[in-house]
C-alpha cells in the first residue's frame, strides 16, 4: 500500500472503501485530524500580516508552525494505522494455537491500538492550539475556526472508536486503564471544541 500522505483524495476514498482490511476507521480518523488542523493553518495565513493582529503575530507563526507540524504527525499515523492493523489481521487468520500467532499476538497488538491513542492525543492537542486562535486571528474566519475544532473533535472520537474496538483482546486491567484515558482525552476534546464553538458565534 502506497502512503496515505501522497494519495489523492479520489485514491484515499477508493481504497477506505474497498472490501480491504486497512486504510480503515483509524486511517480515516487521521486523516480527518490533518484535513481540520490544515484548515486552522488557512485561519492563520489569513490572519498573518493584519496590522489589527500585529500583536498577536509572534504566536500566530508560532501556532502555523504546530498545526502544520501535527497535520504531518496526523498523516504519519494514518499509514502507521494501516500497516498496524493489516499486521494483526493477518495473524487473525492463523488457528490461535499457531506458535507465530502465539509469538507475535501482544505487539501485534500493541501496534494495531497505538496509533488510534497517539491520534486521540494529537487531536486534544490540535484543539488546544485551536482554542488560542481565538480572538487572535481574523475574525472573518470564524466559521473556518469552528470547522477545524469540529473536524479534530470527529478525528479523535473516531480514533477513540478504533481503541475501543480492540479492547477485547488486551488483558482486562490494561482495558480498562485505556478506557479511562479515551474517555477522560473525551470529555476534554469535547469541553475544548464547545469553546472553540463558543467563541466563534
């Protein structure tokens, strides 16, 4: 499979929706992340070199600079999601008392649920950026700043869909440890969005 960064956007359609086990949900949850982190790094072009947003200019470089940055980190982790996934499929197929199943199943493991975490945590990161845009970039690009926190909001819940699917195959102690950290990553994506939100109306 050919990476996700360098698909076309017809491409990546076509291949989340062929009767393939990855570029799936996780893939798709990435992507997303880097499409609304992209979209925050259009509110601040727009809002660079505004003489009403003088002050704010150091910062604004700064967050381009982060956003651009995590839109890359987000599409690393699609093709990390895909390969991870595919990895644990094909050991999904072998009878469970196959000694390669048997030798390779936890980091299997580990490799499929990482990149959905890791997607989870850039998107509560990306919306913290978003939320300082607020009332520092150009407010002609209100409806833009809320489309971005809404799109990252979308990428981590779908990444947090990803976790939860493969919860069942880690041990009980270890699930519920990262069913506490998806939902408590939640409830802060979601508390961070509504501000976005809040402030872009």
């Amino acid at each position: 499979m050919s990476s996700l960064g360098d698909s076309t956007l017809t491409r990546l359609i076509e291949e989340l929706g062929a009767r393939t086990p990855a570029p799936g949900g996780g893939a798709a949850a990435s992507v997303t992340a880097a499409v609304g982190a992209g979209l925050g790094a259009m509110v601040i072009n727009w809002s660079l070199g505004r003489k009403s947003l003088a002050e704010h200019e150091t910062d604004n470089d700064a967050r381009l600079a982060h956003l651009r940055r995590g839109a890359e980190r987000a599409l690393e982790l699609a093709d990390e999601d895909a390969r991870g996934y595919e990895a644990l499929n094909r050991l999904m197929k072998l009878p469970e008392d196959d000694p390669d199943r048997t030798a390779r199943w936890d980091d299997a493991v580990d490799g499929a649920m990482r990149p959905p975490m890791d997607t989870l945590t850039l998107c509560r990161d990306l919306v913290d950026t978003l939320v300082a845009m607020l009332g520092t970039t150009n407010p002609m690009l209100k409806s833009d700043l809320a489309a971005a926190a809404v799109l990252v909001e979308a990428a981590g819940r779908t990444a947090a869909w990803n976790v939860h699917a493969n919860l069942p195959l880690v041990p009980a102690d270890r699930a519920a440890e990262l069913e506490g950290t998806v939902g408590a990553h939640l409830a802060q994506l979601r508390e961070l969005v509504h501000r976005v939100e809040h402030g872009c109306r």
